[in-house]
C-alpha cells in the first residue's frame, strides 16, 4: 500500500527582533526573521517574499505611504531601497534593492519616515545627524546636525487640505533626540540656506520632555503636534498659535529682536503614569465604538508603552477614553520585559492599531469594535508539544495548541493563523491533552501545577479563545505528562497526570465549566481534587495515554520500561491497579499511545525503535526499526526531524515526512487522519496533508489516457496516417515506438529521399523537431539502431538548413521557452558534439565490414572455382605441392 502526505502550510518564524512596518492599507507587513525582512500577508498569516539582505541585522525600515517600496537602514550603515511586488503570490527567490547607498550614515540609524507623498526619506542616526533623501533617485536633499545625542524621532508635517483656513503649502520635518528637545526644520528654508552655503537651523526648538521622546505625531491640518517619552507623559502643541508682540520665544531672541508670526506652544500636559514608547493622534473621522464625542471637532490620540497595552486619550480632558488589550501582572521584571510594546502604528484605512511587543508577537487592534482582531506570532522557539482543539461540534480539528519555551500556550487558528497566547502557567509548559470533542484543553508545566481550559462562550466579545476554568495542584515537581479521560459521553471525568516526582495522579474534573467567560474577570478557577495517587516509575514520567474505552492507562518512563494499570472510577472510589510492566526498551520510554482500533499498545523509545506490544499477553509482537535518533513520539517522530507514517501489521513503513532539521518533539493527527502537524526544536511548525487518493485518481487518469493515445496510435498506424501517429508518439514522449515507426519506413523506403519520411520530417513543430533530434542523438548510441538513427538525421539535414534549425532550438529547446541565438546555437553544438563521435565511430566500422567483405568475396569466389569447375592437371600439382 502506498501512502503520501504533501507540505500544504508551514508556520515559520515571522518575527524575531527588529523594526515593523505596515503598508497603508493594512494588508501587509515586513518584518525581521535574522538579518532579512520578510513580507507577510496579515489575513492569510502566508510569508509572501524575502528581501535579500547584506548580512548585517537591520536597524531601522520603513514603508512608503504609497507602499510601492521598502527603505531598509543596516549595521552596515547602508541604505537599500526595493520594489514591494504588488501581487500577494508567494515568490520562491529574494527580491534585491533596486538601489544601494553604500555608506548612508556615518553611524547606525535607528529611525526613518517617508514623507505623505513617498518622495523624501527622513533618517536619523546614533550620530545626531538627520538626513532627508531623495530615496528614488539616490541622494541627499537636506543635512541637519545639532541634535544632542541620537536621534529617536522623526515625523513629517505636510498639510494637504488648501480649504484650511490659514493655509500655506510647506513642508516641515520635526525630530526628536536624546537631549529630549523637540527641533521643528522648514525645508524650503533649507533648501535655500544650502544653495547658499549657510547652514539649515531649526525652525523651532521646543522644550517639555525630561527624558527621550520615542514619539511624534502631527495632525493632518498641522496644526497640532503631540509627543511622547520615557518620562511618562504626553505633550500636545499647538504648531498655529499667532504670536504677539509680548510674545517672545526666548531671551535669546528678545536680544536679538527677532520675531517670527507662528510659535509652537505647549498647550497640554497628559501624565501617562508609563513609559510610552509610540504616540499618535487619530485620524479626526475616526468612529470609536461607543464614543460619544461629537464629531471630527474633538482631538484623540493613542499610546503604547510598558504596560503592553494601546490607550485611547481626550486630549482635551487628557482622560483615557479606551483601553485596547489587557494589563499584564508584573510579576517580575522579566514578564514585564516580555509584554511591553516597543512600537505601534495607527492604520485609518482598516481603523486598526498594531502593537509590537517584546515578546515579538503583533496584535492587531480594531477601533470600531474595541477586540482584538488578529494576533501574528513571531517566534515559537522550540515547539515542545501540539494538539488539535474544536471549540464547536462544526469546527472540527479547525485550532491547534502548542507548548513552547514559555509559559504561555499558544492556539492558532488553522486555516487564518490568527493566534491566542494563553496565560496562567507560571513556568515553561511540557505537555498538552484535548478532550475527546476537541472543546477542552489540559495542560502540565513545570510549575508543578496542571491546568483545564476551556473555550469561549458564544458570542464573546472577546472573539474567540481559551480561558482557565481548573487547576490541579499536588505535585512535588514538574508535570511532565497529562492525560484527560478518552469517551465522550464520559465527558470530562477524571484526568491524569505524570510528574518527575515518579507518581501518577488521577483527578476529579467533573465539576469544571465547560465554557468560559472572558467578561467575567473576577472567576477563580475550580481548584481539582486527587482522587488517587500511585507510585508509578523509578525514574521521570515521559508520558501518559488512556485506552479508547477509559479502563486502561499506560505510562511510559526514563526507567525503560511502560507500564499498564487497570482504571477504577467510580463514585464511590478510584484507583489504579498495576497490570503489567512492558520491558524490552534499552533507552527512557518517550511515548506510549493506544490504538484505535487494536488491542495494541506502542511506545516510542531514545533507543530509536518503535515497539507495539499486544494487550491481551502483553508480548511485543513488533518492532519498527527505521529513525536515526530517539523516538519522540508514537506514531513517529523522531530525534532525527523526521516523520514516519507505519503500517504496524507489516512492519513496515508506509512514507516518511522530511521537513525538519531538528528534532521533532511534538506530533498532532485530525480525527479524520488525513492531516499530520509536527513541531520541532527548528521552531517550525509543518502541516502534512494526505494525499494517496489525490495522486492515485492522477495516476489513473494518466495510465487511462495512455491507453486511449497507444489506441490511437495504432490506429493511425493501421490506416497509414503517419503524421498523426508520429505526433502523438512525440507527445507520449515514447522512443521505442517512434524508432519502430521510422524502423518500418526506411524498411519499406526504396530511395534515400522517400517523400513520405521527407515531408513527415519538414511539417515538425519547431519543439517535436528538437525533442527528436534528441531522440536521434540517443539512439545513435547503440550500434544496433544507428541504421535507423542515421537514416532520420540524413532526411533532417535535407529538409531542414542550418538556419532553419538554429531558429527551432531557439523557439523550443526542452521546453524551455524562447532563447537568445546565441544560446539556441549552442544547444545545437552540443547536440552535433554528441552525434558526430558516435556517427564517426560507425562509419569506422562500415568501412571496415566493406573490407572484410572483400575477402569473404575472394575466398568465396576461390571456393566456388575448385568445387564445380572440376580438377584439372594444374591443379592437381598444386594439391602434391600442397601435401
């Protein structure tokens, strides 16, 4: 029996450090996996392309607002500027810059925007220099210095709207700096100081922050500006008030006597009581959900911070009108370090916000709905664990759970790869487990705790996702493998757990909540009872299973050997009873599951064996021999990163799945087993799809329509129609038929010219005339069909000149597609190359069969005289002489 899986999808690493980028519709983002950005489409979670990197990590990127390229700032201090491919299509090669500036920055830059018309590109660096570029023609426009210490922040202010009252067409670029002054530059003004040589100097410095500002934001109108830092608040400016002659901006300009007729004033202070790392203001029409403001007349703006979530602010009343995404507990500095935002962009066209966070995962947030829309996962590490959930009897198999380096549990969406991370671990996971529907999740940690959740109730605000409703406390070391109880109409009744401390406990589930209320903060999880506890192995349990009809539990240790309990549960007592202990393993025991459908038990070992044992005597009855390193899981993936599917009565293996470089630790199977996910140490999560009856109905189609076109060619044989027959041969890509075709006209052929084979050989598509050249060549090779070969070649070189052949192989060299004539003329070279040894070395030995003819003539000839001429008296004198 043959069995195929096909890679349909893999969940690769999307981000793993670095900048983010959104395009201006919100369909797509770059991203940083090592030193290359990756573009990613956000609805389908899909990796689009690559950007061919220069080896160094990127330090700043940005989208042009008409997100027709990608700006990408490196260690290297170089500039490289790409075409963004329009089409969401993946493409399989990197795309390259269609422009590099060597040595942009004399110092790393950190910081970079486009301007709204995706003309200029603004870049500050370590340096204190900020630099504006005309990025699709390759230079510097404008060089302003000053800045006291790098460079955090940069915004364009280019109003657009000419109905504004008061309005002037200009162009300003507002930075801020570590020496946490804001500085306003015109550059207009700039750009006639420089044609004069004199030097360009802020338009206007503006002082407020005490520490680093991380954000800039100005207003369509430009008229008001707002900024953010690390010191915890939020200034508004206004960029128009009318100054007065009482008004002066400084001391320093008092002196001087100079006035200018706009000030940037200072006209809020918003404590934001935490570190804010981007600001923005929203766009005026934007329709909050809920939002009583009346109309666009009413100034909002948004930050993201330490906190690790999105607020939504009155700047007038500098009150928070919403808050998107929920406060983590700061437990300690490192989940703090882990949830923070380091940047988020402000989508008007979608109404969405996007957060990056350090944990390098990107939230999606929709203002009109006040959820979270999407989240996008950035980096798995090392996949540890996998089940598949169905939070409804619709959806089956349609989320998967994964357990990570982390305390968190990860669900994805299978088909969106939209994802929830799951909180209330305190330590990293090592073991998942679904109920028999698919509804509820189980999980063990190295907290020595195990938890139950369960999915939202319908019609969550909140979308979709998980919540804790149980938790299992007892063990005195980590919970390294769990087991809920297997039929459904049990539902959840009993649950066991395997620890390091080498015991077994059975728990009572039965009154935990099937759903969850994510509106309901304020629950406390059902704390689970041990109904029994059993000391189990000598040595760490690796893994639990139940059997189909819920009366045996198995275990498999790092002591070598499974074992095999009876289960008592009912409502007055439960217990295990020890049954039987399967030795025969030389490493620690991995995995052990229960058949379906057979009395059969296998288990998966680090001695790089599979072994199914019978359940009825519990003898191994095989062992499946076939990894090149530890057995991980059954059935079976292996420390060798690959996937093997068995076929457990004939011990043999039915394909094997190689899509890993790692080893693969966690393995999932549908219900329906025509989908496989594995998860490896490689942080890749690979989705296999069965795909026997797919390529079984492929070939049958194929061997049918081969019958129907040998059908055919011989009844264009039968009926002398030549033409059709050698064409249909040719597209059989058949040799042996075609060399019996043209065998049996040079055969029946009376002239080296036949008209037949002639105009056969002149109607040839330019493609079947290269692909029977090639035939030509190869039967040229044997000595037994050179005759034939020799034949072929000798009609095409008269009815096809040299030019006539160049132009075929350049019109259809294997398939190729068209060719320059240069390379069509050195195909035709190389095929000459092969023929004329071979048709030397052949007529080589016509010549000398020729030869040897002429003796068998002379002898023959001599023969023929002695034998019926008779004997003469000469003769008979040569006979004495001869005796």
């Amino acid at each position: 029996m043959n069995v195929s899986f096909k890679k349909s999808k893999v969940i690769a690493p999307l981000h793993t450090g670095g900048p983010v980028a959104v395009t201006q519709d919100g369909t797509r983002l770059v991203t940083c996996v090592g030193e290359e950005a990756v573009l990613t489409d956000v609805k389908s979670g899909q990796e689009i392309c690559r950007f061919m990197g220069d080896t160094e990590s990127i330090t700043s990127l940005c989208i042009s607002p008409s997100s027709r390229h990608l700006l990408v700032f490196t260690n290297s201090l170089s500039l490289r500027v790409y075409e963004l491919p329009a089409s969401t299509t993946p493409l399989t090669k990197p795309i390259h810059p269609i422009r590099v500036i060597a040595r942009a920055h004399d110092s790393p830059v950190h910081v970079c925007r486009t301007d709204p018309t995706s003309t200029y590109l603004a870049s500050g660096s370590a340096d204190g220099v900020v630099k504006v570029w005309d990025f699709v023609r390759g230079f510097p426009t404008h060089v302003f210095k000053g800045h006291g210490g790098v460079v955090s922040a940069l915004v364009f202010n280019y109003p657009t709207d000419p109905s504004e009252v008061g309005y002037q067409e200009k162009m300003q670029l507002i930075t801020g700096s570590a020496d946490t002054r804001i500085r306003i530059f015109d550059l207009t003004v700039a750009s006639a100081a420089a044609k004069t040589g004199a030097s360009s100097k802020p338009e206007a410095v503006l002082e407020g922050h005490v520490s680093v500002p991380r954000g800039l934001d100005v207003s369509p109108d430009g008229k008001w500006l707002v900024s953010g830092g690390r010191d915890s608040v939020v200034l508004i400016w206004d960029l128009a008030v009318k100054k007065s002659s009482a008004q002066t901006h400084s001391a320093k300009s008092q002196k001087k006597g100079k006035e200018k007729e706009v000030l940037p004033t200072l006209v809020k202070t918003v404590p934001v009581l935490e570190r804010v790392e981007a600001v923005g203001l929203l766009h005026p029409d934007e329709d909050l959900a809920g939002s009583t403001s009346g109309g666009g007349s009413k100034l909002r703006f948004w930050t993201a911070g330490e906190k690790g979530i999105v607020k939504i602010w009155d700047a007038k009343e500098g009150t928070v009108l919403f808050t998107l995404g929920h406060e983590q507990d700061t437990t300690s500095d490192d989940q703090e370090e882990q949830r923070q935002i380091l940047d988020a962009t402000y989508i008007p066209a979608t109404s969405t916000i996007a957060s990056v966070h350090a944990d390098q995962n990107i939230l999606f947030h929709s203002l009109s709905s006040l959820s979270l829309t999407r989240q996008l996962i950035g980096f798995n590490d090392e996949i540890i664990d996998s089940t598949f959930l169905s939070p409804s009897a619709s959806a089956s198999s349609s989320h998967l759970a994964l357990a990570t380096n982390s305390s968190l549990i990860r669900v994805y969406d299978t088909q969106t790869l939209d994802a929830r991370l799951l909180e209330g671990h305190s330590e990293i996971l090592l073991c998942l487990d679904a109920s028999a529907n698919g509804r509820v999740l189980v999980s063990g940690s190295k907290d020595r705790s195990a938890r139950i959740w369960a999915p939202y109730a319908p019609g969550a605000k909140e979308g979709w996702g998980w919540g804790c409703v149980g938790v299992c406390e007892g063990h005195a070391e980590s919970v390294g493998a769990i087991a809920l109880s297997r039929k459904q109409e049990d539902g959840m009744a009993f649950m066991f757990t395997g620890s390091q401390d080498r015991t077994i406990k059975m728990w009572d589930v039965s009154k935990v909540p099937s759903t969850y209320d994510p509106s309901d903060e304020g629950e406390e999880p059902v704390k689970c009872k041990s109904l029994h506890t059993q000391k189990a192995h000598d040595k760490d349990i690796n893994s639990l299973d139940i059997s189909p009809n819920n009366l045996l539990l198995a275990s498999g240790s790092q002591d070598k050997t499974a074992k095999i309990f009876s289960i008592t549960h009912t409502a007055r007592s439960s217990s295990l009873t020890p049954l039987a202990t399967l030795s025969g393993h030389k490493r620690g025991v991995w995995s052990v599951k229960f058949s379906p459908s057979e009395r059969v038990l296998a288990t998966g070992s680090g001695d790089k064996t599979v072994r199914v044992w019978s359940l009825d005597d519990w003898s191994c009855v095989r062992t499946l021999e076939g990894h090149g390193g530890a057995v991980l899981r059954v059935v079976s993936a292996g420390g060798d990163g690959l996937v093997k599917v068995w076929e457990g009565r004939d011990e043999e293996c039915l394909c094997t799945l190689d899509g890993h470089e790692e080893k693969v630790w966690a393995l999932a199977v549908t219900k329906n087993a025509r989908t496989i996910v594995s998860g490896a140490a490689d942080s890749l999560l690979t989705f296999w799809e069965d795909c026997t009856e797919e390529i079984e109905a492929e070939k049958e189609s194929k061997r049918a329509e081969t019958v129907l076109k040998e059908q055919d060619f011989l009844n264009y044989l039968s009926l002398r129609d030549y033409e059709h027959a050698l064409a249909l041969a040719l597209a059989m890509e058949q040799p042996g038929r075609l060399l019996s075709l043209f065998r049996d006209l040079l055969t029946s052929s009376t002239e080296p010219s036949d008209p037949v084979l002639s105009k056969l050989v002149r109607d040839l598509p330019p493609p079947d005339l290269v692909k029977l050249l090639g035939y030509v060549r190869d039967w040229n090779t044997n000595a037994k069909n050179s005759s034939v070969a020799q034949g072929v070649l000798g009609v095409i070189v008269r009815v096809w000149d040299a030019e006539s052949l160049v132009k075929a192989f350049s019109v259809g060299d294997s398939g190729s597609g068209v060719q320059a004539v240069g390379e069509a003329a050195d195909s035709l070279k190389e095929l000459l190359d092969a023929l004329v040894p071979y048709t030397e070395r052949h007529l080589a030995r016509m010549d000398r069969l020729v030869k040897e003819s002429y003796v068998v003539d002379y002898v023959l000839g001599e023969m023929d005289g002695g034998i019926f001429g008779g004997v003469d008296e000469d003769e008979e004198d040569g006979m004495e002489v001869d005796a």
